[in-house]
C-alpha cells in the first residue's frame, strides 16, 4: 500500500521493503495506489527510486488503482512511463 505525506524514515523503510520484494519477484510488482491522494514530491521521488530499481532488474512497477490526480502528477513530472497500471 503506497501512502502519501510519510516522514523520511517511512519513506526509506517503504523502499528497503519495495526493493526487496522486487528482489523475489519474477517480472512484475505491484503497488496499491487506491488510498493514494496525490504524488507530492517525496511520494514521487520514492515511487522513482522503486521504478528503477526495478528496471535495473529487468522488472516493472504497477500501479494498482491510481486515482486520476495520481496519474496526471505522475505524468506532470515527466514520470509515467516507468510505470504500468491496473484500472
């Protein structure tokens, strides 16, 4: 579950544990977006850091269920291509 408006500790606990299911996974990992408001530019700048860990890895982040303002500020921020989408 991807929630907004965490402090930096939250933040890096959030990618230390992304990271490592990326690790275990085969192709894909999937982020719950749904009680995501908005990407502020922490939010954006952890979600970053995920995706490209991914891609490092010949993987890719989902977003399940990203509101309409989650994917225009993600498109805003020039961003939305590092990430596939699930309705």
């Amino acid at each position: 579950m991807v929630l907004g408006g965490l402090e930096l500790e939250a933040r890096c606990l959030f990618i230390a544990s992304a990271s490592h299911a990326i690790d275990k996974a085969n192709g894909q990992i999937t982020l719950d977006c749904a009680r995501l408001d908005r990407v502020e530019e922490p939010t954006l700048g952890m979600l970053v850091t995920v995706a490209r860990f991914a891609q490092r890895r010949g993987q890719r982040v989902v977003l399940n269920k990203p509101s309409k303002r989650v994917r225009s500020d993600l498109d805003d921020a020039g961003v939305s291509y590092l990430f596939a989408r699930k309705a």
